[in-house]
C-alpha cells in the first residue's frame, strides 16, 4: 500500500494556482513518485527503495530521510541522477527472510516537499544452498600373501554427495597397472548414490615382510559459479607376507622338528600354553596380531558449520588430531572409531588442514601414518547499501 503528502508553501502553492488558471496545459512541477519492495540481490534478501523526481526545472537540490519500521536508515542530500528536469534513486539495505516492513521517505527542497510510506510484505526465502559434494573410496585385498604370489586389490568408489561428479583414476602404488572397472558396468555418470567398482594386481616382491600401501581417488564438479571444484578421499590395506621355512635336512645336531628345546628359556619368555599378551589399555592380542589400518573420514570444500572428523580402522593405539599445526585431541585405546569436533569459526577465512598421526600396536608390526584432509572456511556475500545515480 502506498501513501502519498505534497505539501507546498504559500508562496508556491499561490503561483501553482496560477499557473493552473493562466496555462492548463502545464504539468505539475517539483513532486517525487517512490516505490519499495523487498527482492533478492545475490541470493539475499534486501529492501529496495526506488523514487522518480518529476519536473524540477530549477531547483535540484533535494534532502531525503528513511525510515524503517519507525527506525531512522538514511537522512541526507538525495545523489538524484538528472537526466534533464527528471531524476531517479535507488537506495537499498539487507533485511530478513520472512518479515514484513514499512518504509517511509520524505523528501524536502527549497519551495516544497513530499512524503511516502509503503508497506512491504514478506520478503523472499533465499536459494538453497548447493548440493553438496562427496566421495568415498573402500580398498579390499587379500589377507597374506606370499613372495612372488599374484595378488587382487579391489576398490569401490561411491558419490555421497548431492551433485554428478567426472571420477578420475584411482592411484595406488602397488597396481601392476591403472586399476580397471569390473566388467558389466557401463554407467558413465558418476550420479549421487552411484557406486563404481575396480581391480588391480600385484606381484609380492622378494624380501616383503609386509605390504602397506594406500589408494586415492578424486572426483571434480563444476558449480554454477565459481572455480570448479575437488573432492578426494584414501583408503589403505596391508597384510603379511610370512617367512618360506628353509628345504632340506637340519643340519646334524639339531633336535627333530616338534622337540621341544632342553634348558631354561629366556627371561621373559611366556610359559607354554600362554593364550597370548594383555596389553596396558586391557583386552588380549593374539599371538599374531592383523596388520593395522586406519582411514580418516571428514566434509572438504567450504564449511561454515562444525563437523567431525573420523578415523575408523584396527590395531591402533594412538590417534592425534592436528588443526594447522596445532594439537586439538589425542585419543589412546585399541578402537575402532576416534573423532575430533572441528568448528570453522574458529580458523580464519580461507583453507585449512586437518592432520591426523596414529599409532599402531606394536604387535601388529604396522608402522605410523600420517591422515590428512583440508576444507575451507569461505566468506559469506556481504550485502552493503547501493546508491545508483
């Protein structure tokens, strides 16, 4: 709804009159025609404020006052832009989703003024944030292995995001060659829920004891604006390969195989029968522990909401969460699960590095990783008064 006041003084509403009386034809002069709405600029909600000053054949200089729900906003001279005796202005300011305004101009100049008031209603719901972006990568391989032994790496890649992504090529450093997609599977589109199966082989080297070695993967999207972007993720496998016991007869001297040695044993030594070692942090490791394995989970791309960062795997004794640099969490026990709560807020604009070391069991012969993943504290559009004219 819009209401309009023209107000004049004596002086200048006498010569009006005239000016009606003496040359009907004469439009009237010096009065401004405002609208306000309530749009979106750049995906936020602002109040907008539009006015036409019509006919000012003399004077220009126009003062203006806004008001807001009764709130001051703007009082000040008017930067009309003049296209003869017409002029118009815009003058806008960020508002709320959801509510409803009332805004009110008055404008004065040396023979007179005008006054407006508009009721806005409910400003518009920005756009939902983009779809965003995830990937998954699960290594699987065999148990053990033996030395010159062929061995089978298999690899599922799955989109847990919210938007189609172009896959690149798993990398891993023990594949004979680049892994393949298994056969049957001839989707292209790496759509959200998808997942994309491969292979790889390898030939276990003369000498391994054990074989460690970690998979990545990528996936990159184009976003309606912007750079494009990158999502990656690692997964990681070991197992042993036991020693080849020697061929032939023991050498003269030596009791049967199965004999048990005569003498005391070593200090230390277990007495037969021993079910295995209770470690410190409590519970049993058998004899032969599972090679340990460890993968860190966590959101990448801009983050503005906290998140946690996870590790999942086995025979870890030790997980330290590292933020840029900084100690934030160390975790001790043999679990499954360790996690960290990291806040954006915290860090300042722009990329940062979770980094995350773990420890093995020493049992496991498994030695030390090292996890990381980055994400970024983005700064949000600031939507600043304009003035146009």
């Amino acid at each position: 709804m819009h209401r309009q006041f023209l107000s004049r003084t004596p002086l200048a509403a006498a010569v009006a009159v005239l000016s009606v009386l003496l040359v009907p034809a004469v439009a009237e002069a010096h009065h401004v025609n405002s609208q306000a709405t309530c749009v979106l600029v750049n995906g936020q909600p602002t109040l907008e404020l539009t006015a036409d000053f019509v006919n000012f054949s003399s004077t220009k200089d126009v003062h203006g006052k806004i008001t807001v729900d009764g709130i001051e906003r703007f009082n000040g001279p008017v930067p009309v832009s003049w296209d003869g005796n017409n002029g118009t202005w815009a003058w806008t300011r960020p508002a709320t989703a959801g509510e409803s305004y009332v805004v009110a101009a008055k404008w004065t100049w040396s023979s007179g003024s005008d006054w407006q008031e508009h009721e806005v209603p409910e400003c518009p719901e920005p756009p939902s944030p983009p779809a965003a972006p995830g990937i998954e990568l699960t290594k699987s391989g065999p148990a053990s292995g033996e030395v010159g032994q062929t061995v089978t790496y298999s690899f599922a890649v799955r989109n847990t995001g919210d938007v189609t992504l172009v896959l690149g090529d798993i990398a891993d450093d023990k594949c004979s060659d680049t892994p393949v997609r298994n056969a049957g599977e001839t989707d292209t589109s790496f759509d959200p829920g998808d997942t994309f199966n491969f292979t790889c082989s390898y030939v276990v080297p003369a000498g391994a004891t054990t074989v460690v070695n970690t998979a990545a993967v990528c996936g990159t999207y184009a976003p309606p604006q912007g750079p494009p972007q990158e999502v990656c993720d690692t997964d990681d496998h070991s197992f042993p390969v036991p020693s080849t016991p020697p061929t032939g007869n023991p050498p003269t001297g030596n009791p049967p195989a199965g004999t048990p040695p005569t003498g005391n044993p070593p200090a230390g030594t277990p007495p037969a029968g021993t079910p295995g070692i209770t470690p410190p942090a409590g519970g049993v490791l058998t004899e032969t522990a599972l090679p340990g394995r460890a993968r860190l989970r966590g959101p990448s791309g801009c983050i503005t909401r906290t998140f946690r960062a996870r590790v999942r795997g086995r025979s870890i004794a030790r997980v330290r969460f590292f933020v840029d640099g900084e100690l934030v969490k160390t975790e001790r026990g043999t679990q499954r699960i360790y996690t960290v709560k990291v806040r954006p807020r915290r860090y300042g604009f722009g990329r940062h590095r979770v980094t995350v070391r773990v420890r093995f069991v020493a049992a496991s012969g498994t030695p030390a990783r090292t996890l990381r993943l980055t994400f970024s504290r983005c700064r949000q559009q600031v939507i600043t008064p304009r003035f146009t004219g």
